[in-house]
C-alpha cells in the first residue's frame, strides 16, 4: 500500500470509503494506516468521532515507531484533542517524537519547555531554540532573542537579545522586525535610531503586522523621524485597525476629529 496518506490522494471525496481503507490497512498492520485511523476517530472524519478508539489506534502506530504518532500523542496530550491535558505526557510523546528524527516535534517539546517554571527546562528550551537558530530557523533564532530579553533559561542581555532578533528578523520574522523597530525607537539596548526603527516597523508591516503599522502611524502623527503626516498616520492606523488593533482604533478616531 505504501505510505498511508496515498490513499488521501486517490480518494479525496468519499470520506466513509477512506476511513474503511485505512482501518481494513491498520488491522492488516500497517503502521502509516493505524495513524490515520486515530486522525479520523480524533477529528470524525467519515466515522463517529470517538477519543478513546482514537487513542487507542494513535498510539499502536507509536509503539510500531511511526513518528507522526508519537508527534500526535504529544499534540493530544499538549492541547487537550481529545484527551485531558497533560504536559508531563506531552513532554515525553514530543520526545519520542524527536529522537524518532520528527523535527517539528523538537520545536514543540521546547516551546512547552520554555513556558515552564523551572530553570532547567526553560535552560534545555533555549539550547533547542539556539540549534534551530544556527540551522538558518528565524522563528528559533527571535526565541533565543527573547531568552536573553526575559532572562528566561539564560542570563539577561539586551546585547544578545538584540543580536538574535537581528538574525530573526534578517530572516524575515515579523515578529523580530518589530521587536528591533521598538528597540531602536525606544533605546532598549540599542543606540535610539528613529531612521533604522521605521525600517523595521516597514518590513513588519508590510507582511502585516498590526503593531507595526500602529508604531508607523505613531511615527507620522508625532513626526518622529519622518515627517509628520496627518493622512500617513491615518492611513497606517487604519490597516491595523482593520485588524483588530485596539489603540490603532482610537488614534483614528482621535486623528479623524482633529
């Protein structure tokens, strides 16, 4: 049969059909179609929903080694699908995950290490982020930025912090691009630099970043290091408002009245 998700591309429509081929495939042993079998029994797709047959399936396929199971255990248990919440038992499936050589799942099991209490998690958290980070991932490289920001696993440094969101961001992570905007216009381990602040905020922006947008529209509404524009800031304000930008809201409607 091959890798189970071929059936998904042969029989996309009749959902009943299948779930009936993957569960015929998952008794015969197959290890790919007991995987798929949980996700249908998880999600109700094409048969009654049912946790339990779910579990039960899901984690067959872990014990045969399939590393999507492991991965999906971890995501069961992490975010409740299904099943009560544990994060002890998400920690352990994101682990079996990863050293099955399920990558994803490394990235998973240190962002639940990370929002935990303990030194020693929120320490193995940021050596996870810091490896992902030298492999080129933006996204690890700004959580690294915000460990040493935080203070959170590593020793505080807004030098260090602001090192790793410029990678982030070089690598195009919005979320970093707005981080370096607000550093440089508000001097937080950076020399103030209105000029390099809205650069950011512009590349943030522009992959549509509410907040960047509002910081832009402060920027032309008090003139800081652009010229001050009535219809710019408007204008910026009104596309982070769009969605869903509180404090954008009432500059507009303070601007509007103006």
């Amino acid at each position: 049969m091959g890798r189970a998700w071929t059936i998904e591309e042969t029989r996309p429509d009749d959902r009943k059909d299948l779930f009936e081929a993957y569960l015929t495939a998952a008794r015969l042993g197959k290890m790919e179609a007991m995987t798929n079998v949980g996700l249908h029994f998880l999600y109700g797709d094409g048969v009654r929903r049912d946790p339990k047959r779910s579990r039960m399936w899901t984690e067959k396929a872990a014990g045969l080694g399939d590393d999507v199971a492991a991965f999906n255990l971890g995501l069961a248990y992490d975010y409740g699908r299904g099943i009560r919440k544990d994060k002890t038992l998400a920690e352990a499936w994101y682990r079996q995950a990863a050293a099955m050589g399920f990558a994803v799942a490394e990235g998973n099991l240190a962002y639940l290490l990370f929002a935990s209490t303990e030194a020693q998690q929120q320490q193995e958290a940021v050596r996870i982020y810091r490896k992902h980070a030298r492999q080129g991932h933006a996204i690890p490289a700004y959580n690294v930025g915000l460990a040493y920001e935080l203070g959170k696993g590593v020793r505080k440094s807004l030098k260090r912090a602001n090192a790793y969101y410029e990678m982030s961001a070089k690598g195009g992570y919005a979320e970093a691009q707005l981080a370096l905007g607000y550093n440089y216009s508000n001097g937080v381990g950076l020399p103030t630099d209105a000029l390099r602040a809205f650069a950011w905020f512009r590349l943030a922006a522009g992959q549509g970043h509410p907040s960047a947008s509002f910081n832009l529209g402060l920027m032309f509404a008090n003139g800081e290091g652009v010229p001050k524009s009535k219809a710019r800031a408007m204008r910026h304000f009104r596309d982070a408002a769009s969605q869903g930008h509180v404090k954008s809201a009432r500059w507009l409607r303070k601007l509007q009245k103006a």
